[in-house]
C-alpha cells in the first residue's frame, strides 16, 4: 500500500489543542459553566470574570452550594430532568447569590444540557450554564421606565393629570411606589419665582401610586403639606440635588415628621429617592420613588436616571402650568369683555350661564333696541386662550355697535360676517411663526329680536343652533331656521331668518358650547328646561347639575328669556292726521298723557317737545298714514310711524336758516334717537332717561 503521508492515528497534539480551544471559548463565555455529575457535583467549572483558583475552589461541591438560590430544590429537580430525560433546559430564572459572592440577591438564567456519546448514550454528566443578568435586567428595567415616562408624560395639559401619568409609568417596573408633590401655586397656573424654595414651603400632593401590598398614602390627594427644611425632601427643594437615602428605624430626619416615619415602616420602605422638579431653576415641586424590602434598593444608576425622567415629567408640568395660567388669563378677560349680567328689557326676564373651561370665546348678550324690543345673542369664537377671548370681545362690540342701526337679524349677521372675513385674513397675512397665524378665526353666532307688542322672536344663525323654546305647558321646539355661514369661513352666503310668534311666559334658550349635541340643546339640559315656570336662576343651575365631568372643560354658555307683553298702561297710541294740525294734536295727546303717568316736569315738557318736532317732520317729509306711540318702561320712548323711506339727518343750521334745527333739538334733550325701518316704512324714535320711581 502506498504512502500517503496522512497519519493513522491521532496524534498527542490532538489532544492538547482541543483543550487549548475549550479553555478559550469556556472563558469567552459571558456565562459561568459546570459540568456536573450525576450527583449534581461540580467536576469541571469555568466561571466568567474569576481566577482557576476560585474555580477550583467549586470542584466537589454541590450545584446547590455552590449558587445559594432562594428555591434550590425546583432547580435540582429541573437538572435531574435533563439527566433522565435528555430534554435540555433554556434560561428558566432564578433569584439568589453565589457562595463567593455573598450579600446582596442575583437574578440568573439556568440553561443544562445533558453530555452524550457518540452514539448518544447518555455519559451521567450534565453542563449546567449560569448567566447572572441582574445588571443587564436592571438596565433594562431603567430603560422600559424611561421609555413609558416619555410616552405617558406630556399627554395633557393639566397639572394632576400629568402627574398621575408619571406614577402610573414608574409603578411597579421602576418603583414599589411613587409620589409627586407640587407647589400650589404650579396647579393654578402662577408663574414660580426662580431660585431654591422659602424653607417650610407648602406643597399640594398631585398623584401617589403604590403596588399591592406595599403602599400606605401618608396624605391624602390634593392635601397640603409642609416639608421640614432638614429632610432630603427640604434640602432636595434647596439645592435642587436628588437624594438616594438607605430608610431604616434608626434614620434620624423621620423623627420630624411622625405621620411619614409611620407609613415607611408599614410600606417596608428601604430606599428612596428623591428628586426635584424644577425648569428654569424655578421649582415646581418633588418626585419620591420608594423600593420596600422585598426589592432590590435603588443605587447610583438609578439616581441618574430619575434625573431624566423628572427632567421630561418638569417639562410637561411646566407647559401645563403655563397652559393654566394662559387659561386662568383667558377666563378673566372672557369675563371682562362679557356683560357683567344680561340686562332685562321690556317685557323679557333674561338669566344667563357662563362655565369657561378652555373654551374662551363663548359669549352671550342682551341689548336693548328701540320700541321696547330685546336682541338676544349667543355664540362661540372657535380655539382657545387669550387671542380667542380678544377676538370673541372683537365681535361682541362689532354686534353691539350693528345693533345700534337697528338692522335685520339675516343682514346684521352678514355684516359682522365681513367683519369676522377681514379679521381672518389680517390673521392669515401674518408671519407663519407667528401664533395667530397658525390659529384661523371662525365663529358662529345666533342672533334674535323680541317685540312685545307683536310677541315674536326673529332669529338668524350664522353657523350656529337656533334657540330652544319652552312652552309654557312644558313642551319644547325648534324654530325652523336654516344655519348660514359660520363667520370667518369667506362664505358671503346670506343667512335664513325665521320669526316665531310665542305664547306670553314662554322661554327662549340660547346656548353654546358643550349644552350643543348634534346641532340641538342636548337632552338632558333640554328636559331640565322643560319647566317654564321655575326662576331663570334655578333652570340655569339645573342646567349645570345635568352636564358630564368633561363638559364643564370645554365651556358652556346659556341665555335664557322669558318672554311678555307690554301692559297695556305703559303705552299709549294716536292715529294723526297728515296735515298741520298733527303737531298740536300729539302735544295734547302727550301733554295729557304724561300727566297721568305723573312724570316729572322736566321730562314731560322735554318729551313734548320732542313729539312736536317729531310729527312736524313726519308731515312735512313723510308720508301717510302717521301714528304717534308713547312707551313708558326703564326709559320714556317717543315714536312715530310713517310710510316714507326717507330718513332725516341730522345737521348744523346756519344762523340764517329757517329751517333745520328740528333734529338738533330733538338730539338735545333725548338720551339716544335714531330711525328705524320696518315693514311698510320708517319710525323715528327718541329714548329719555326716568328717575326709578318714574320708571313702570
């Protein structure tokens, strides 16, 4: 046979080479490795990160020696498995500390394979593998904390809601309980001074959360304490350090406050650290992270990363708290730019209802019109904060002042509809950085008219509910009236308006805000005003007692009207003839009257005048027929009715006019004047002021 040159046989190197190989990929192994023997001795031990001496001080003994695990019989139990059965056992977890390691507890991974021949019988040896991963779990538990504050924290806008949303991410992954404390000037928007916190500073518990078993809450939610300068939480206030404190019976700050020491020790709480909240080097109030006994104490690694985590959860605190504060500035403005109460007019008992929450431009109105008539307003500038409110006081004074003309419901809202356009494009003309620009104006707004001689409410809606009206048996309807436009939206289409004729106590019911469901009064609040008879008051507050827990913070506006006549006492007509002798009729027709309402002398001489200029320019400038109307209410009104277009206006005469000075004294010695058109013509009205006991 040939010479090959292979050899026949193993050689000696063989040998020596395969065990140079394993000793180096046993010690690359981040895990320790045991071969064991059917007694579950150590016979062979490779240990990461320790000495052969130290290895081989495990030679002989027992598995269970050598790893003090807090269940050693189910894990012996679990490698006599593999040894019988052959079935390898993957990373089963288990609690304890290695015999050269003793003191504090360690997580391991046991994995075991059991030795085979080539053949693959069994050779009674098993490779037990430990993976002690306390520091990668530990790792990994600070990173899931981490991650959950930054996914949980910073949702809302609201001080205790955000606060809750931090304990509720740290319990139970990071900590066994969790506290957070907040000065109460942050809950209600104030701006923190910059700089440590006054010594014995109050603060106001926002969220606790603690896991079963563990948690005993020392204050109660929303309670005030005040924190004792010479404790980790004063000094972490003081100097804005977060402390890692050991709690035991022998701490000596606990004695300063007896009702804490008391919860550390039923809780079992060994660790704790504390942390501020602060932005800006202002403080906005403390984190507390407590571990009871049964888990592992907090340590230096963990005192860093509560730093990240109060440093995301401070942010969020401080942009809800600026959040309240533009609120709380909002609100007083809102209120500001609104009528301090609704004022009643002639035959119309008026209340009204205003819940802010974060809506600020919720609005209502009452204004009183000439011929003893009431507009009614309601409505809501879409967004929110102080621009909001500005805007919504913008377009209240624009409708005001429209008011005044004594304008059509349909036409008045589609002039305060150029208005609310040339606001919204002087917003979008704006830089894009610029706050309003990246907040369109649009508005919706309701708008009607009540006549007490006539009873009938004339209603326009600009994107916007119509009133809800009350019967006075308690049933309730609609006004058929199509919504128009909403204002600001460069939709110049012209509003529908309706007039409704209504009994005498009915109630009209203007709303916005949250009261609005499906563009009605919602249900609830609908069968709270399903009792006209109750004072105005009352139904506003039975209104408030039907709403959800959510409602109140988007806002809530309502108006309500109860509607009459005109008794019949307080005014006065005269049908006149179109010819000169009308003027001397209406002075005796005035002259008699205002007698009988036993009205003061200078009133009733100035209101004579005022008739006789009045119907003086009726018939030489209008046309007929004429009517003189008298009303006496919160003012003396002067009216007169004729078919002419024409309106007068009002001028200088020169001294050498004949002519001319007619308005110019009627101007003098009434209150307000004005001309307003009605079906079939025009009539020139005159307010003057009464004295309270003149007043009906």
């Amino acid at each position: 046979m040939a010479d090959t040159g292979l050899p026949n046989h193993v050689p000696p190197l063989a040998g020596a080479l395969g065990d140079a190989l394993l000793k180096v990929l046993l010690a690359r192994s981040p895990a320790d490795l045991h071969v064991l023997d059917e007694h579950l001795r150590v016979l062979r031990s490779d240990t990461a990160g320790t000495t052969e001496q130290v290895a081989g001080a495990f030679l002989g003994q027992r598995f269970s020696d050598v790893y003090r695990l807090d269940e050693p019989q189910a894990a012996e139990l679990l490698l006599r498995e593999v040894l019988s059965n052959g079935r390898s056992l993957s990373e089963r977890a288990f609690r304890g500390h290695r015999a050269d390691h003793p003191g504090q507890g360690r997580r391991f991974l046991l994995s075991a394979h059991r030795l085979n021949d080539s053949r693959g019988r069994s050779l009674g040896r098993v490779l037990a593998s430990v993976a002690d991963v306390t520091e990668g779990e530990k790792a990994r538990r600070r990173k899931a904390a981490l991650a959950a504050v930054r996914e949980a924290v910073g949702r809302t806008l609201d001080v205790t809601a955000t606060s809750e949303a931090f304990v509720a991410a740290v319990v139970p992954g990071f900590a066994d309980i969790a506290v957070v404390d907040v000065l109460d000037d942050v809950l209600r928007g104030t701006v923190p001074l910059a700089g440590p916190a006054v010594s014995d500073v109050p603060l106001r518990r926002a969220a606790f959360r603690g896991r079963e078993g563990c948690a005993v809450p020392v204050h109660p939610l929303g309670g005030v304490r005040r924190l004792p300068d010479l404790t980790p939480y004063g000094r972490v206030l003081s100097d804005f350090e977060p402390r890692l404190v050991t709690l035991g019976p022998d701490t000596p700050w606990l004695k300063s406050d007896p009702d804490l020491a008391r919860a550390i020790r039923t809780s079992g709480a060994a660790s704790v650290i504390v942390a501020p909240l602060s932005v800006g080097g202002a403080p906005l109030g403390l984190v507390s992270l407590y571990r009871c006994d049964e888990s592992e104490p907090y340590e230096e690694a963990d005192r860093k990363l509560v730093l990240s985590l109060t440093a995301h959860t401070a942010l969020s605190l401080d942009n809800a708290r600026r959040f309240e504060y533009d609120h709380a500035l909002a609100s007083t403005v809102q209120r500001r730019l609104l009528p301090p109460r609704t004022t009643a007019g002639a035959a119309i008992e008026t209340a009204h209802l205003l819940l802010a929450g974060h809506s600020s431009g919720c609005w209502f109105d009452t204004i009183g019109l000439s011929g003893a008539r009431t507009a009614l307003v309601a409505g809501g500038v879409n967004g929110q904060g102080i621009q909001t409110a500005a805007a919504m006081g913008q377009l209240r004074t624009v409708i005001n002042a429209l008011a005044d003309l004594d304008l059509e419901p349909d036409e008045l809202l589609a002039r305060l509809n150029n208005t609310a356009n040339r606001l919204a494009r002087e917003r979008a003309a704006l830089p894009p950085g610029d706050p309003l620009h990246r907040q369109p104006l649009t508005a919706t707004c309701v708008y009607g008219v009540y006549d007490p001689f006539t009873r009938t409410c004339t209603v326009a809606c600009a994107g916007h509910p119509p009133p809800l009206v009350v019967h006075p048996d308690g049933s309730t309807s609609t006004p058929d009236v199509v919504e128009g436009p909403e204002l600001g939206s460069f939709d110049t289409a012209p509003c529908a308006v309706a007039a409704v004729t209504l009994e005498e106590g009915s109630l009209l019911a203007f709303f916005t805000g949250a009261l609005r469901r499906d563009g009605e009064l919602a249900g609830p609040a609908r069968e709270a005003l399903a009792q006209p008879g109750r004072p105005l008051q009352e139904l506003c507050d039975a209104v408030v007692y039907t709403l959800a827990e959510d409602d109140g913070a988007e806002g809530v506006a309502l108006l309500l009207a109860r509607t009459g006549s005109v008794l019949e006492g307080q005014v006065a007509e005269l049908e006149l003839p179109h010819d000169p002798t009308a003027p001397a009729l209406a002075r005796n027709f005035a002259r008699e009257l205002l007698s009988a309402w036993a009205l003061e002398d200078d009133t009733a001489y100035g209101a004579e005048l005022i008739v006789s200029e009045l119907v003086t320019n009726a018939v030489r400038y209008g046309t007929p027929p004429l009517r003189l109307r008298l009303i006496r209410g919160e003012t003396l009104t002067c009216e007169v009715h004729d078919t002419s277009a024409l309106a007068p206006h009002l001028r200088h005469a020169r001294t050498a006019d004949e002519g001319g000075r007619g308005l110019f004294i009627v101007s003098q010695l009434a209150d307000q004047w004005g001309t307003r058109y009605a079906e079939g013509g025009k009539v020139l009205w005159t307010e003057q002021p009464l004295e309270p006991s003149d007043r009906s």
